[in-house]
RNA sequence: GCCGGGAUGGCGGAACUGGCAGACGCAAGGGACUUAAAAUCCCUCGCCCACAAGGCGUGCGGGUUCGAUUCCCGCUCCCGGCACCA
C-alpha cells in the first residue's frame, strides 16, 4: 500500500540549518594533520537580494564543501561581503539613508538568504570590506606598497565618467565606454591620480600563466595574456636633425628600418609643442591636436578611421642609413604606447601604407616575399610577410626573421639601439573621486608634500556622513580635511579619493584565513590554508578581479607577508543564468540572461518557498555542466522536485524495511549477496558511489553525479525487497543510507531527513564520504557488441575471463553475424575485451 | 584581423583513454488507477521505410583506422574577448 506525502521542505529545511549551526559543523580549523582544501566562490556586492546567479556559484561552491568536509579534509568555506562601492553610495543619495545603514542591511538580508540556501560557511570569519576593521588593513598595505614603491601619484591622461563622477581603471573601460554605464563615453581628462605599479609585475603576471596556472580555463588565461599584451622588439634612437636631440621610437620590426619613409609622433607627445615653439606652422599643428584631442579616444583607436596627420615640418634621420625623413603627427599613435613615436614603413605596415598613400609619401620596399618582386609604385597593400632583405645595405639576402636579430645587435654595437619589451598593459588607477571606499591614508602637507599616514594612526576612518553632490563628497566634510602634517606639524589636508573597491577583493581570500587578526591583515594561518583549492566565480572577472588579485599576491610576497606566487590554483568560471523571455525589439521568444528590461528574472526567495532550497540547488547543478550557460525552466525544476519526492516517497514506503536494516549496522559485503537482482543491486550501489565520487573530485560535473544517484534510485524501485528477508532489509538499508550520502552535497537537507527517519546516526554532514569496493564491481559476465566491418550486428554474453580464441569463434558462429559474412573472406577478427568483437570480411 | 570556446534527437544534456551514439531529465504520445481531475505507476519516443528486415545519422567536405562524436587536413556558422599597441 502506496503512501502519496510530499517531502515537507519548509518544516525541514529550517530544522536541518539550525541543526548545523548549533553544532558548529562549519567552523574551520586546521591542524596540519589532514589534507585541507580552501573552497571559494566570489563574494557578493550587498545589493539587497541574491539573484539566480548567485545561487548558481553558492550552490557549486557550496556542494564541493559539503563534498571535501565528508572526504575528511579540513575545509574553510567562509563568506563576505565587497560592501564598498557606487551604488550604496547612489542609494544614500536618491533615499537621504547613510550608506553604512543601507548597506549593512542589504547584508543582513544576504546572509540569510545564504543561510536559507543551506550554505555551509564559517560565519565566524565574514570578511564585510567595508568596516574598518578591514578597510584599516587596505590602507596599511597601501603604505606599505608606498613604502615599496608601487604607489605613485602622477598627472596622467585618464579616463572619466561622468556619470560615475569619477575616473576609472583602463580594465574598467569598455569599449570607450563605462564598465557599468554601457551609454556612457568615457571623457580623457589629464589629472594627478594615484595609481600601482602593476606594470613592474608584468612580466611575471604573464610568466605564471603558464608555468602555475594550468588548473585555469584557458579562456581566462589566454584574455589576460592578451590583455598583458607582451611585445618584443628595439628601441631605436632617431634623431631630429634641426635641434639634434634623440628622438627614441619603438618598433618590433627592426628588419624594416632600411624602408622607413617618415616618422610620426602622437599629438600629445610633450616634445611636439617644444619642436614647433616658435616655427610659422605652430599655430597650425595646434591646431590639429586639438582637433585631435576633441575626438576623444574611442573615435581615435577605431581601426576603421580616416588617418589624419599633419607635417611638422622637421627632419629625422634614421641612425641605420642617414636618411632624412619628414616628422609628421597622426591621429593613429598613440602616447600611451611605446615612446609616443613611431619609424613608419608604408611598404611593410599598413597603417603606414595607408598614411603614406594619402599624403604622398615615399614607399621603400625592404623586405621581397620568396619567389615575388614586389614594385612600390603598384602596390595596393603592404606587405608583411616574412621574406628577403633586400635594399637593406649588409643585410641584404638575409631572411627578414633573421635580420631582426641581426640589425638590433649592429645598433646595439653602435649604441644607436638596444632589443626591449613592451607591454600593453598600464598601471592601475586606483583613485576615486567618490565617498563610500577606503579613504586613501595620505596627507598633503604645505611644506612637506606627500605623506603617508603612520601606520599606527590606521585606520582612517570614513565619516558617517558627507555632502553629495558635486564633486569629492569627502572634500567638503572639514573636520575631516583639515589636519596637522605628521612630519612638521604645519597645516596639512587629508586626501579626499578613496580607493577603487578592486583594492578590496584583491586580498580579501587572505583575511578570511586569520579574520579577526588586529596586528596584521593575516598572519600565519594564511600560509596554511593558502592557495584557494577551488574558486568559483563568473567569466566578467577574467581580467579585472583575477588579474589584480594575482599582483596583490605577487607583492604581499615580496612584502614577506607570505610565501605564495599564485592564490587561486583552480579557477571553475560558471555560466549564466538564462530564462524564456521575449526580445523588446524583436519580440522573438528566446533564452537571455536575466534582466529587468527582457522581464524573464526568477525570484531565488520565490522558488525556495514554491520547491524548497533543494530543489533549486539539485535543479541548478542539474541542468548543466557547471561552466555553460543554464536555461531555468519551471518544467525542469519539477523535474528535479518529482526524483526528490520519488526519494522521499520509497523512504515512507519502505520505512519499517529500512530502518530495521539500518538497525543491523551493517553494510552488504560483495560476498554476501547471493542472487542475481541483489548482486546487480549492490554492484550499481558502489558504481554509483565510484561515479559521484570521480565527478566531485576530478571534474566538478555535477550533473553527470545526480543522473547517477536517479539511476540508482530507478534501479532500487525496480528491485524486489522481499518481506522478511534479513539480506533485503540491509540491502535496501546499504542503498538508501548511500543515496542520502551521496546526494547531501547537493540536497544537504532532504539527505539528513532521510538519514534521520531510516535511522542513521548523528547527522550526514559529519559522516564519512562513503567508498566503493573493487570486488562489488566485479561481474560474472559481460554482454559485449559484435561487429562486422564496423557496424554492431548483435550482441553476445561472454565470461570475464574465457578465453579469446573461444570467444572469437563463437563470434563467428553467431547466427546474427553470419549473415553478414557469409561467401565473404574472413580477414580478421578484433577483439576488444570486454568490449566487442569486430570481424572484418569482405 | 588576432585569441579563446562551441555545433550531438522536439529541448537541456551524456558518451571519462579511438570501441555498442543519445545515459539522466524535460516535453510529447499511448495506457492503468480515478465518478473526474491532480498525483502516481507502466509503455513508446533520432530519421527513413505501414511492420519487419534493412538503410541513414554527432555542422559541412576529405583523410587516418578493423572501428572516428573523439585523431589529422580543409571549410561553414554561432558565442565570448581583444583590436590603428607600431
């Protein structure tokens, strides 16, 4: 007799979440005794709710915990909040709430919801940015890399949004637009900011990808290796022919020098102005610069833009052949890059080649393609293949990949060049011109200049309250401002930027290590528990979070904070969340990412309540493979919520079977089964086990784990428990106590509900990962495919261990296969074993 | 243009080292139970062929192999990142 009950979710869930707390079962420790396994997925910004896509990078982290803690590892698993940051800051302003009160509420809302999820974190070591009990340490190391000499603060061409009102880092950039305001451009405003030196890192950023990064997808690698953007090449010094000063360029085709036809200098190169001081054209190329300058960035670095230039009316000379060449200024270089100034090729570049043909220039050609002569005055384009030097005096008949070499090594020799390394990559803008972050700890002095904050005086704190509106919010707070110099006592301002809220999450997986540390920002426990065995976060981050993250270690190292090179030594980068919603434009119904303006978002809070926490974790980590966007689907979640109760259901159905087997104490051994549906029963208990435990631990393929704990529930429904049979009572008890362990990482309460009624003891979050047998996987017989040619004409039982020859021959008297091989010639039989038989005839 | 990733039934996906393509789930269809519905249970479910036997089938075209979703060569299309970086 069947009983029709539904797993009571929102009675249990809570019950299970209380029951974990008062028994601490998350609080991590470590003693060195034990593997550990630090498993991290990015902390949230508090905006007062969790979306789906939180739910998606808790859930993964939170069952690879679940899954470790159980495999007797010490696991930390803390979690945080990157509370600094504009929109608490924007939500103060349009509410008239403080951004501290505004934000420490969305907080409390957060976490329990995390809570109500069934997250399994240490509490104990909640890292929330911005109190100053943290943000003291930002500071410190921000002195501390003064100290180093990784701060500067310089007057630089940066970029600004207005929306923001503030300026932004170059990762913040996004196609001339604002990171968080797609409609915004970014204005190029020059400005004294503060920026770190990430560029001295450059090389060993780029390096380590390599070397200690295989574990990352290569996605992510391969973007900041192109972000880092490494060039190698020379620089060569040109010189100005009418003032006789060094004109130094960068170039990586020195093989090239002999076809250089002019010379061009971006519009903001300092030296322009000084070069035309005074010259009858002066006005004229101020003219164009401004022009220039007016179009802003994003117009200027569009490959698709009309060249423009104008002539300086000056004279390089090329230090490899005494050429002089004209000195022009064009829109398409750029300052930031290089020296500012560039030899221009037309033969052999195409920018050049375009630039020349505009204005009338002369085009060299230096270098031939094998077997081809190529005329400068019908070229179209220009080429840049490797091929022959030519018209290049010695050098000439030299392979181009080989005169590079050779021609930096003769400049070298004449001191005229030397081979160098650039990189793409730019120091870090980390001031911001806005209230709720980290104050800087600097002061500026009237006598002094600069000075740092001593560190004993940290934290800096923030004021509870500031003006917005116009400009710096903390500019306007006097008490705040007006300070004495630490060095001569004079009067003194305090620096009113605060610090990009990427400072913050650079370093904050380090404080989670030794948390309520007040000496220093983490001590010891960090080398402990450091690096990060798994972190989980989204693709949006490949540059900006991960690659700052990778420097703050870099210099936390050098610092002798900590002996480590890289924090994150796996990197697990999960899809989106898409639902069914309608395109605004189009009106095509498809899946999109989640948003307000498409109106296909799922409420978290709406679907735990509907199905229970489980069921939205199992959906989650069901649906796809952890690193692919996820389409939600009602129908899909049912799905998983119909196993769930289908689990529950057999539990009530079998309950007395169950927890007298359970009763027993003890597992079904290999030997112990005796007929065929119960050996195949136990043989599918341990595959399963040996399935879920390979997708967890090698290749986080959740979906792949929970299709297997179906099948074993499948299999389990079809399986006879024969009424008043000892052996079936334990069997169904081995079975039903591994699903509820093997399901806890991802069910964490349903498995304890059903731990709990079939008898188990204390609760499944502290009991052992269950391990498979060997010798239960093992079978009598295998059904193996037979083949002919290829093609599966039948199938056929053979012994796990008869004899080849035998099973070959019984193969080919198979009256499935003799069809297909009669009046053939039997050229040979394979057998795989185990596996198939495969004749080929013809 | 450069870099990275994809393409498998109506859908999400599986196939781990070159060895039976389509596990598991969703949707769909049929049936049982029910006064009825829901729930549950059973069956069918890649395409062609009325059935069967058979043939075809993992984006396209070639190749290697006894055997290819998997390896190699050449394409197409889609997604993501970078891009006048000298």
């Amino acid at each position: 007799m069947a009983i029709e009950t539904y797993y009571p979710f929102q009675e249990a869930e809570p019950r299970w979440q209380k029951a974990w707390a008062e028994r601490r079962l998350f609080e991590a420790r470590i003693d060195g005794k034990r593997p550990k396994s630090y498993i991290l997925e990015q902390f949230p910004y508090p905006s007062g709710k969790l979306h789906m896509g939180h739910v998606r990078v808790y859930t993964i982290g939170d069952a690879m915990a679940r899954f470790r803690r159980m495999q007797g590892f010490d696991v930390l698993h803390p979690m945080g909040f990157d509370a600094f940051g504009l929109p608490a800051e924007n939500a103060a302003i349009q509410r008239g709430v403080r951004p501290a009160d505004w934000t420490e509420q969305c907080i409390d809302n957060m976490r329990g919801q995390l809570n109500r999820l069934g997250m399994s974190y240490d509490w104990e070591r909640e890292v929330v940015t911005c109190r100053d009990d943290y943000y003291r340490w930002n500071q410190w190391i921000f002195i501390k890399m003064w100290e180093m000499g990784l701060v500067e603060r310089r007057k630089a061409a940066v970029n600004w949004c207005p929306k923001c009102q503030t300026v932004l880092a170059n990762e913040q950039v996004i196609n001339g637009r604002c990171w968080r305001h797609e409609d915004t451009d970014v204005d190029v405003r020059q400005l004294d900011q503060w920026f770190l030196k990430i560029t001295d890192y450059a090389d060993e950023l780029l390096k380590d990808l390599d070397d200690k990064l295989a574990a990352w997808p290569n996605l992510v690698t391969a973007q900041q290796r192109n972000w880092i953007g490494r060039s190698e090449g020379a620089l060569v010094k040109f010189k100005v022919k009418e003032t006789g000063e060094d004109l130094p360029i960068f170039t990586t085709r020195p093989d090239t020098l002999f076809g250089v036809s002019f010379m061009v200098m971006a519009p903001e190169h300092p030296k322009v102005a000084e070069l035309v001081k005074g010259k009858p054209n002066e006005a004229e190329v101020k003219n164009f610069i401004n022009k220039i300058v007016l179009e802003g960035r994003e117009k200027r670095t569009d490959e698709a833009a009309e060249k423009e230039g104008c002539p300086l009316g000056l004279t390089a000379i090329n230090p490899v052949n005494g050429r002089e060449v004209p000195i022009w200024i064009a829109n398409f270089v750029l300052m930031e890059y290089g020296t500012g100034a560039i030899m221009a090729v037309p033969a052999h570049d195409q920018r050049d080649f375009e630039f020349a043909k505009k204005f009338d220039i002369p085009i060299h050609v230096v270098i031939q393609p094998e077997g081809q002569t190529l005329d400068s005055s019908t070229m179209t384009a220009a080429y840049t293949e490797p091929g022959v030097m030519v018209n290049s005096a010695q050098f000439d008949g030299m392979p181009s990949p080989d005169a590079k070499k050779a021609i930096v090594t003769w400049l070298a020799g004449k001191k005229q060049g030397e081979p160098t390394v650039q990189y793409r990559l730019r120091d870090w803008l980390i001031s911001r011109q806005r209230f709720w972050g980290t104050p800087i700890p600097f002061i500026h002095c009237e006598h002094c200049g600069l000075v740092p904050v001593s560190v004993d005086e940290l934290p800096v704190k923030l004021p509870p309250d500031a003006k917005f509106g116009d400009g710096s919010p903390l500019a306007g707070v006097e008490d705040f401002v007006n300070v004495k110099c630490s060095k001569c006592g004079g009067k003194a301002r305090r620096e009113t930027d605060t610090m990009d809220t990427f400072f913050d999450s650079s370093w904050y997986y380090l404080r989670y290590c030794d948390a309520k540390n007040a000496t220093l920002p983490f001590n010891k426990e960090a080398q402990a528990w450091m690096p990060v065995d798994l972190y989980v976060g989204g693709k949006e981050h490949a540059i900006l979070h991960l690659l700052y993250s990778r420097f703050f270690t870099k210099v936390l190292r050098d610092m002798g904070l900590i002996k480590l090179d890289e924090p994150f030594s796996r990197l697990l980068t999960q899809g989106m969340v898409l639902s069914e919603g309608k395109d605004p434009r189009t009106g095509e119904v498809r899946f999109f990412k989640m948003s307000k303006s498409i109106g296909n978002v799922v409420d978290p809070s709406e679907i735990i309540e509907q199905y229970g926490a489980d069921a939205a974790r199992m959906f989650i980590l069901f649906a796809a493979p952890p690193d692919k966007d996820l389409e939600w689907t009602t129908a899909g979640v049912e799905g998983i919520a119909r196993f769930m109760n289908r689990l529950w259901r057999y539990v009530q159905n079998n309950l007395h079977n169950l927890r007298a087997g359970m009763a027993l104490k003890s597992e079904v051994k290999p030997g112990e089964a005796k007929n065929d549906t119960d050996k195949a029963l136990l043989r599918q208990i341990h595959e399963t086990t040996r399935r879920v435990t390979a997708d967890l631990a090698e290749r986080q393929q959740f979906n792949t784990a929970i299709s297997a704990c179906m099948e074993l529930l499948n299999a389990l429904h079809s399986w006879p428990l024969h009424e008043n049979d000892v052996l079936g009572y334990r069997l169904a008890a081995t079975s039903m106590s591994r699903l509820a362990l093997l399901i806890s990482p991802f069910a964490p309460h349903l498995a304890e509900e059903i731990w709990a009624q079939i008898g188990g003891e204390g609760l499944v979050a502290e009991q052992p990962w269950p391990a498979w047998d060997e010798e239960a996987l093992k079978v009598d017989e295998i059904e193996i495919a037979l083949q002919v040619l290829g093609k599966v004409r039948g199938h056929m039982m053979v012994g796990v261990n008869e004899d080849e020859e035998a099973i070959k021959q019984r193969a080919l008297a198979d009256e499935k296969v003799v069809p297909f091989t009669q009046g053939k010639t039997i050229r040979k039989v394979i057998y795989v074993k185990h596996k198939l038989v495969n004749i080929v005839a013809n």
